[in-house]
C-alpha cells in the first residue's frame, strides 16, 4: 500500500513541474521578439531557461529516492540561491562577459545547482512532504528580491562591454538592461516557483480529502456485504 501510494504521488509530480516549466517557455518565447536585450537580460534569459525549463525536465528524468529529508531540501535550496546571488555580484559579472570558458563553467555550476535543487523538490513532493511549499516560496522570494535590486538600483551595478558567449550582438550594459534583466527576474518567479507549487498543493489537498473520506467508503462496503 506504501509503494502504491508513492507511486501514485510520483504521477502527480510530473504534471506540475511540466506546467512550472511550460508556462515560463511559452511567456518567453512570446516576448523576446519585443523585447530589446543587452548583456544583463540576455544572460538573465539564459539563466532562466537553465533554471527553470531544463533543470526541471532533467530532475524529472533522474532516479528519485523514497523520500527527501526536509535538511537536504534546505540544503539544496540554500545552495542555488548561493550560486545564484554570488554569479550577480559585479566581479563573476565582468569575468563571465570577458571569457566564454568561464561563462560556460559557471553556467555549468548554476545548472547543476538549479538540478539539485528540483530534484530535492521532486523528491519532497513525492513523499508528500509540506516542506516543499516553503522551498519553493522562500528560494521564489528571494529571486524575487535580487530582480528588485537590479530594477530599483540607481545606476548600472556592473558596466559589462558585452557578453562573451551571445546569441546576438548586445553591446555594452546599461541602466534599462539592467531594469530589464531585474523585470524578466521578477515575472519569472510567479511563473515558475509558484505555479508548481500551487500545482503541488492543489494535490496535497487533494490527497488529504481522499484519505478522509476512505475511511467512510470502507464502512459503507462492509455494511453493504453484511446486509
């Protein structure tokens, strides 16, 4: 019954995380061609493509343990936004623009990180661990609070020439790349954070309304057979 049950909540998983990373795929496929990118916001569409669409797809495809103890879940929460806040501080910035090979190892941690993170959050939500809910909305917060910073900053925090690994010419940072990288930031936290984890409730309420109400269908056959 134990195995059933977790089985059951693995099928219930896919379909939130698939939504989470849908919808931020759809959202920007939509407003990149109206959207004017310098060095700042490209990489910001690169950092959520990575985080959010792929890291999330790949989890999926990894073998999941039973369960995830809620000191590895804020182990792994606590490490993403650690790589994260640190690749937007000023000195990674300029190293990441001037050289392809350190953009790239650095996406490559920030990947990895974004991974662990969704596989720990997959692996709560299979178990049916609440804790997952605090992950997603304390690591959504927080993300939240670094594109604040870069919308509401008085100036242009890092003064990028461009950016060594583009998909199309930037030019040089600015204060409205900057406002535009913070902006993409903070709609992506809604978009992703907390549209699975309002999937994911939805089915935790879900399940304790059926576990309830077991217990009377169970009475209701045994007085049906007796009669």
């Amino acid at each position: 019954m134990r195995n059933l049950q977790i089985s059951d909540g693995a099928q219930d998983v896919t379909p939130a995380v698939l939504v989470g990373a849908g919808v931020l795929a759809l959202a920007g496929l939509a407003s990149v061609p109206f959207l004017s990118l310098g060095p700042l916001s490209l990489q910001m569409l690169q950092h959520l493509a990575v985080m959010n669409i792929f890291s999330p797809i790949i989890s999926l495809a990894l073998p999941q343990p039973r369960s995830t103890r809620r000191g590895s879940l804020l182990t792994a929460a606590t490490v993403q936004m650690v790589v994260l806040g640190a690749w937007h501080t000023p000195t990674l910035q300029q190293l990441a623009a001037a050289s392809v090979l350190a953009q790239i190892g650095l996406m490559a941690l920030l990947t990895s990180g974004a991974v662990w993170f969704w596989h720990a959050i997959i692996g709560a939500a299979r178990s049916g661990g609440w804790s997952v809910l605090w992950a997603l909305l304390l690591t959504g917060k927080l993300a939240c609070l670094l594109g604040a910073l870069l919308i509401f900053a008085p100036r242009d925090l890092y003064s990028l020439p461009g950016l060594a690994l583009a998909l199309c010419t930037t030019g040089p940072s600015s204060l409205d790349d900057q406002q535009l990288a913070g902006l993409l930031m903070v709609t992506a936290c809604p978009m992703s954070y907390l549209v699975v984890g309002v999937a994911l409730a939805a089915r935790m309420v879900n399940r304790l309304d059926g576990t309830r109400t077991r217990p009377d269908v169970s009475a209701r056959d045994v007085s049906a057979r007796a009669g």
